[in-house]
C-alpha cells in the first residue's frame, strides 16, 4: 500500500523476539540486544516482561523505568488507585454495550493480576541494577513529571552513559510524540528503540512526521502494522464503495445543489448567434470593430464542513447497518464528491461536548484522514447537544461554507441555533433514522430498554397492545413535533432510514434542491 511505503523495513537484522508472547513483546536486534548498558523503559502499567527478559538475556544491562501511573510501594490503596484509574474506562464501556457478564469477570479478574502482580513488581526493581521512578514523562515543571532530558541527566548521575549505550522502549498515545521527538536529540546515546504507537488512525500526520525524523537517525528493522492495515483496508474498501456513487450520481448532482460563490470574469470571445446580447462587452468590441462577449466562470472553491454526531445512540441499529454506520457511509460519498467538485472538506467530532475538529482543506488524502476518523474515533462522552455544535460552527466558520449536519437528532433545544447556522451558511441535515426506536417489536414478553446515553434502563411488557400503542403514539409525537419544528425554520432535512439504501432519498433531494 503506497501509504505506508515509507515504513518498510530498511536493513533486516538477525532479530530476537523479547517479551510476552503476544502485546508487550518486541523483535530486538540480537548484536544490540549484547552491546546495550542501559535499557530505558517509559510506560510499563502490568507489564515489565520485555525489561525482565531483556535482563536475563544480558545481566549486565542496568534497567530504568518510568511511569507514572505506577506506584513502587505496592500497598492495597495503590493497587487500587491503579485498578480505578486504568480499568474504569473499559468497564464503562463495556456497560454500555450491554455486556455485563465479561464487565462482571473482567472487575475480578483485573483486580486479583493487579494484587498478583505487586509482589513481582518489588522483586524485580528491587534489585541492584534495576531502578523504578513514578513520574509521568514530559516537559512540564510539575514534581511528578520528567523530560527526557532529565532522564538522561538522571541516569548519568549514577551510571555515565556513553555513545550508542542505550535502548529506549515506549508506548505512544498521544502527547508522547513530542516526547519521543525530545529523545532523538540524544540520538548519540541510543543504539536502538522499539516503540508502540497506538490510536494511528486519528494521529496519522503526527506519526508519519516522526517516522520521518527517526529514518533520518535510525534503520528500519521491523514494522509490526495489523492495526495500519485493517484501518487503511476499511478506509479503502469504503473509498471503492462510494467511487461509483460519486463518479455516476451524486458528482454532477453535489456541483448542481450547491451554487458557487458567484460568477468571476474569465476571457472574451466572438460573439455567437444565441448569446446574451447583455453579455457584449461593448468596450472591446468597439476597439476591434467586431462584436464581443465576456465570458464568466462559476467561482466553485467551497467548504463542505462536515458536524458529524458520534454519541452512543449512534450505536443501535434493526437494519442492515448501525446509525453511526450509515451516517459515515454518506458523510464518505458526499466528501468525495465535494473534493471532486474542487471543494475543501472539514470535520467535527460532537457528543455533547466537541470531540474533534479537522479544518477543511483539499486533496483526496485529507478525505481518507476524515473517513478514519469518523470510522475509527472513539469519543470521552455518550450523551448529544446538537446546540453547542451548532454554536461551535458558527464560531469557527468565518467565510460562508456548505455545513452537513448528520445525526439522530435526538436533542433538545437546538432547533433555534440550527436557524442560525443555517442564515450564515448553506446547512443540511441529514437526519439519521431507525423505525425500531418508533415502533417496539410485538408479543417478545417482557423486555429491557436501555437508553445508549444515559444507561437508564426500563423493563415493559412488549405483549401488551395499550403499552405499544401509547409507546408508538408518543414516538410519532415526537417525530412530528420535530419535523414540524425544523420546517417552520426552513431546515433542510434529509431523512435516512437504517433499512434502506441512502441512494435514493440523497438522490432524490439532489434533485429536488436543483428545481429551486
């Protein structure tokens, strides 16, 4: 894959595989592996055996490692503190897909590695050559923090490092780039490093800027990208889905619906029999003594900012594809056309707080970003307000633009300052459907309901006809006040249904929107 040629290994080495069999082991080159005095390791969590059998490998090897979400003293109140702060995301989430039997044996079975595993962890670093510092790694002067520099100072205090002494182990997940980029100045110092990146598919400028930087003072040996690999095969299986789309439909239909700017001056030209004799330009003609028409060209360069709602309710779905799914299938299809048309393509990330923004620009490779991300992000929050987004655009916009608002819209409050994104820009929504949310399924007994967002659940009687029907009166309720709500502001709104193709409806807006 061309996108990922630069990652290719540069000179194979006879390489030895250190660490646990499958995430937290590395391949290591076997004559570095014996000429390395110093092995520096940043982030361990539960697992030191990368630096334990690196030791074993070597004896001479002094190790230093860094973390500080790790506490050396191993009493139950650090143990616990280290449950709560690493598993409590998982367990959440976990929660919220409904999985409650592994969220149950996962607590147990992360609690009792983490009181397993203390007594190991003191005997390990409790050792002569071993060293062990609760510090997060950085460049912020806080008392609990280190800069790479300083690891290095910290070292050479009690061990004098000299050149090609050293070999550096991280993991990168976000802010450590930075850190990983303070490390190469001390270049001289390392003969080696293995670093895990995590979380490429929306970091992948960031990586490849530094992978850059390190082909500049480092070789290449081994490239381990399963998770490069499945995210570019879905990004590129997404790209073919919608290249027909675009290429036979929606290509002319998107350069139709959305105007340019206005017309610009682009030459002049003998005139022809059908012209507008309000397009002569009478000046020239008058110089040539032959008559002359002006000739205008559609100022097409737009900006299709897409506000795209990843809130948990995305996550259902009755039909063929999940809300979330189907909302980025036609987010795909419609930047593509936007960039085929010549028009820059933007993106926000929204819940109920802003998640994420990419500023619009051009180019088939920024698309592939956004498409990764919108695939790919997870977000901090599950919740929706579709006012604060909207309040966020209007903010960050500042030239008129196409906005493309998908979502479920299920929402309160917003309806007003979607009007008034709509007055400064061109604003489309496309409204995210699922009947199942609408209309229960009958005669199942009785059944939980879970709300995505909040984790409310209620349980109800699906056999019960008085229950469906109030059920199904209220939904429709609803769904009439909002559609009655956005038409009274003159909202574009396209609705979307998880059971069917979006071709049609998308298609058929298209041409309705080009009558006007």
């Amino acid at each position: 894959m061309k996108s990922i040629e630069f990652l290719k290994p540069t000179r194979l080495d006879d390489l030895v595989r250190i660490g646990r069999n499958f995430d937290g082991g590395y391949l290591v080159n076997q004559r570095v592996l014996g000429q390395t005095k110093v092995l520096i390791g940043l982030g361990i969590d539960r697992d030191w055996s990368f630096e334990e059998q690196f030791q074993s490998l070597n004896p001479n090897v002094s190790v230093w490692c860094f973390d500080g979400s790790v506490s050396g003293t191993g009493t139950k109140a650090d143990r616990f503190r280290i449950f709560v702060t690493q598993k409590i995301p998982l367990i959440l989430r976990a929660i919220v897909r409904r999985n409650h039997i592994y969220t149950i044996l996962h607590i147990i079975k992360v609690y009792r590695e983490i009181n397993r595993l203390f007594p190991q962890f003191k005997e390990f670093f409790s050792k002569p050559k071993n060293h062990f510092f609760s510090l997060f790694i950085s460049s912020r002067k806080k008392s609990n923090h280190i800069s790479p520099s300083g690891i290095i100072e910290k070292i050479s205090i009690t061990h004098p490092l000299t050149p090609n002494s050293c070999f550096l182990k991280m993991d990168i997940e976000g802010y450590e780039f930075s850190v990983l980029t303070e490390f190469l100045i001390h270049n001289t110092l390392i003969n080696s490093m293995v670093v895990e990146f995590h979380d490429l598919d929306f970091r992948w400028d960031s990586f490849s800027e530094l992978i850059e930087k390190i082909k500049e003072q480092f070789v290449i040996s081994h490239v381990h990208d399963i998770q490069i690999k499945d995210i570019f095969r879905k990004v590129r299986q997404v790209e073919l889905r919608t290249r027909g789309l675009v290429n036979n439909i929606f290509g002319g239909e998107y350069h139709s619906a959305f105007k340019g700017k206005g017309m610009t001056f682009s030459e002049v030209r003998a005139y022809q029999y059908g012209d507008d004799v309000r397009a002569i330009d009478w000046n020239v003609s008058a110089r040539r003594d032959e008559t002359y028409v002006k000739i205008f060209e559609e100022e097409r360069e737009q900006s299709l900012m897409i506000l795209f709602d990843a809130s948990a309710s995305g996550d259902f779905g009755s039909g063929s594809e999940f809300k979330r799914e189907l909302g980025a299938m036609i987010c795909a299809t419609l930047a593509f056309s936007a960039i085929k048309n010549n028009d820059k393509v933007g993106l926000v990330i929204f819940t109920n707080e802003i998640e994420k923004v990419i500023l619009p620009k051009k180019g088939r490779s920024h698309v592939l970003r956004i498409l990764r991300e919108i695939f790919f992000f997870e977000p901090n929050n599950l919740k929706t307000d579709l006012g604060k987004v909207c309040e966020f655009a209007i903010r960050i916009l500042k030239r008129r633009s196409i906005v493309l608002l998908v979502s479920d819209l299920i929402s309160e409050n917003y309806e007003d300052k979607l009007r008034f994104l709509k007055q400064k820009h061109d604003c489309v929504v496309i409204h995210i459907n699922d009947k199942s949310e609408q209309k229960l399924p009958k005669s199942l007994g009785y059944i939980t309901l879970r709300d995505l967002e909040t984790g409310e659940t209620i349980t109800v009687d699906s056999s019960d006809k008085k229950f469906l029907n109030e059920f199904s009166a209220f939904s429709q309720e609803l769904a009439t006040q909002r559609k009655t709500q956005l038409k009274k502001r003159k909202i574009d709104v396209v609705t979307m249904e998880t059971d069917k193709s979006f071709i049609e409806p998308l298609t058929l807006f298209f041409k309705n929107r080009n009558k006007l």
